[in-house]
C-alpha cells in the first residue's frame, strides 16, 4: 500500500478531452478500495515507464479495460490489452 | 473542484513540488511502423504525372471537356498522395526514429521528402515525382536497416509506373 493516501499528477496528451486537458491535475485515491465503470484511474504502463491516465470501461475478474473519452486520439485498452490490478496507482477523485 | 482557484494553487506546489505527469496519451509506440504506404503514395504521384503527361499530348483540355474532368481527377489524386507521402514519414521519422537510428543524413532525407513532395504537388513533371520516389526508396531502406532487416530493389509487381521499390527481405 502507498504511503500516502493522496497524489496528484499533472494530465499531459489530449486522449481524455473533454474531461482531463494537456495542464490539468488529478488528485487520486491511492488506497481506494474499489473502482468501478465510469471511474477514471492512474496506472502504470504495461510495457513502457510511463503513467497513464484513462476511464475505466469495464472490469472483468480483476483486470480492467480502460480507454480514453477521446476515443479517435486515444491508444488504450483497445490496443495495449486489459490493466492489471497492481499496475493500478490510484483513482482519480478531483481535477483542477 | 475544477476552478481557477484550485488549479492555481495546485500549480504553484506543483512549482515547488514538481507533480508526476500522466498521460493521456495518444501516442503511445505501438511499434507497429512501415514505409509501404509512403512507397505506394509516392508510386501514385509518380502514376498521376505519367497519365497527366499523356493526357496532355496533342489534347487542348480547353476544347475537350472530359479531358479536363480527367485532368481535375489526376491532380486531386497527386494532391492526395503527395500529403500522404508527408503524413507517413512524418510519423516514422516523428514516433519510430530514435536518437541512436537517426543520423544527420536522416534529418536531411526526411527534410528532402518534405521539400520533394511540395514540388510534386506543385507541377505535373514526372522527374518531379521520379525524385519524390527516389528519396522515399532511400528512406524505406533506412527503415529496415534499423530494423536489421535486408532490403531488395525490385520493380513493384504490376505497378504500370514500373519503377524501382525497396521490400523487406522477411
């Protein structure tokens, strides 16, 4: 478990406009309990160092299926696969 | 939540505090790169100037309207494929080039494509566009030897361009 229930990040890239723009922040729930459709999550990528912000579409036995509002300039689940639940870093509660 | 306010306030520790970025991204290397539609794309302009080229013998496209309509289409075709050719390797040379792949004479070739299609858009010369296809070879080549793949010039099978294309050797 984090440290620090808390984190916020800066939102870069245009995959979740409307809802999240390039310069926003997100505050997250690191010890968030559940997370359901609908909800937007912080995860790591499965492949690169990088950290991804996107909406959760659907939850099937633990892994989530993720992508982006912005679904014509959005690379997500649809092409990187499901987000395992330990690459999840916390759920998105706040934006400024 | 989301006002001016808080995003001020939240800006100014991320100053001092300096946040972790997310992305929201929308490019993402998917690793899925390849020449082939540059390649096709410049094969058409060089494909639209050879029918223009005949179109235009002993034709006034003035007195004949369905010449002219042809000549429309020709050229909006060119016009086309001459901007895809730039789409395609701008994103190669954008999303798939790396520091350690991309040298100084790869910068110049891409830049010379950029220059090449302008001027293929911009007359109807098939030496235009015989060069437009000349530096995408040339960048198709430097695709698959970052990729360790050997390449082969052969004409492109039933292209009636009849020109040089380069093809992985998989």
């Amino acid at each position: 478990m984090a440290p620090f229930p808390i984190s916020i990040f800066m939102v870069r890239d245009h995959s979740m406009e409307p809802a999240l723009k390039p310069g926003d922040y997100v505050v997250a729930n690191r010890w968030f309990r559940r997370i359901s459709a609908g909800d937007i999550i912080v995860f790591k990528h499965q492949e690169k160092e990088m950290l991804l912000v996107k909406r959760v579409g659907s939850i099937d036995r633990g892994r989530v299926f993720a992508l982006g509002d912005n679904k014509e300039a959005s690379q997500d689940s649809r092409s990187f696969g499901e987000i395992k639940r330990e690459n999840i870093i916390g759920k998105v509660i706040g934006v400024a | 939540m989301k006002t001016g306010i808080a995003k001020r306030i939240i800006g100014a520790l991320d100053r001092v505090l300096h946040f972790e970025v997310v992305h929201a991204h929308c490019d993402i290397p998917c690793g899925i790169y390849d020449p082939h539609q540059a390649q096709v794309a410049a094969h058409t302009v060089l494909r639209m100037d050879m029918l223009i080229a005949d179109l235009m013998k002993g034709v006034s496209p003035a007195a004949d309207s369905n010449s002219r309509n042809k000549l429309v289409r020709y050229v909006a075709v060119k016009e086309q494929h001459a901007e895809l050719v730039k789409h395609e390797v701008r994103v190669i040379w954008g999303d798939y080039a790396k520091p350690e792949t991309a040298d100084a004479k790869t910068h110049e070739l891409v830049w010379s494509i950029m220059k090449a299609a302008s001027k293929a858009k911009q007359d109807t010369d098939v030496e235009s566009a015989m060069d437009l296809l000349a530096k995408v070879e040339q960048f198709a080549e430097w695709f698959w030897k970052t990729k360790n793949v050997q390449v082969v010039r052969a004409k492109a099978p039933g292209f009636p361009t009849e020109a040089e294309m380069v093809f992985p050797k998989v």
